[in-house]
C-alpha cells in the first residue's frame, strides 16, 4: 500500500512537471475584426526617458495566426504589419514561450511569455505581458539581465477598444 502510494504520488509529480501552458487561436477570438486607440510608452535607450507615442491598430484572428497591423500616428514611415503564428501546439507565440494563461472570470485574458533576446546590446531575457479583453488590450515587454533578478518595463502598448467587432 505504501509503495502504491508513493507511485502515485511520483507520477503526479512527474506529469505535471510535464504539463505546459498552451494557447491557441481561440484565446485571441474576442480581438478578431476589432479597431484599436492608444498608446506605446517606451524607455529611450539615450536618455532612460519614457515616451509616449499615439498608435492604432487593427486585430485580425485566423486559424493559426494573429494578424496585427499598427499605425504610429506621427510616425507613419515606422507602421508595422505584424503576422505571428501560435507554434508547438500552443506552447509559443512566435518565438516566445508561453509560461502561464489565466482566463478570469470576467472574461478577460492574461498571457505570459518569455524569449531571450539582446537589449541595448546586451543578452536579456524578454518577459511579454498581454492583458485583454472587449474593451482593453495591452501587451508590456520587460527585460531582465543575466546575473540579476531584477526586471524593467522597455515598453507598453496600451489600447481602447474604437469599434465593436464587424
């Protein structure tokens, strides 16, 4: 009996060792045919400043991809088409891994991924929060240094919901 239990006890410990956090299109579903508002607020490499840029931004959702097109309003030379695909059965998004999803009971959704990556020169590793729901979306990139445990906001892209969905 006591062996039996410690099995147990040693598989359930192992499976979820092995249990990982996934995501898939239908996690991103309420953002699909939405119209976007805000802000990107990043830290400037030169003077460590926080800036503020106004932006907009179209959300389409696909099978396998988000689709994001964002428009900087006063900068319209640096818009970007950005198509990322959900990877792995759902352990990435694009090149970041997934490490935790909660959906709460409101509905709303946070996601949060990691990547590594370089920042300012220097090997980082990239912690990217998304936060959403129908009416907000957020995605805020943090940096963390090898040898520290310490991390920093590099930028945050904060929206308001424009339009209902299509």
């Amino acid at each position: 009996m006591k062996q039996s239990i410690t099995f147990l006890c040693a598989l359930c410990f192992i499976i979820n060792i092995n249990a990982q956090v996934t995501v898939s299109t239908n996690d991103f579903k309420i953002l699909d045919n939405t119209n976007w508002e805000g802000t990107l607020t990043y830290i400037d490499y030169q003077s460590g400043k926080s800036t503020d840029v106004a932006t907009t931004m179209q959300v389409k959702i696909t099978e396998k991809t988000i689709e994001q097109n964002i428009q900087y309003v006063w900068e319209p030379d640096k818009n970007v088409m950005a198509i990322t695909k959900i990877k792995r059965n759902g352990k990435f998004i694009g090149k970041q891994k997934v490490v935790s999803k909660i959906v709460k009971e409101d509905g709303s959704v946070q996601i949060i991924t990691k990547a590594k990556g370089k920042d300012d020169g220097k090997k980082a590793t990239f912690y990217y929060t998304y936060e959403f729901d129908s009416e907000n979306y957020s995605v805020t990139k943090e940096v963390q240094f090898p040898n520290s445990d310490e991390r920093f906001m590099r930028n945050s892209y904060k929206y308001k919901i424009l339009t209902d969905k299509k």
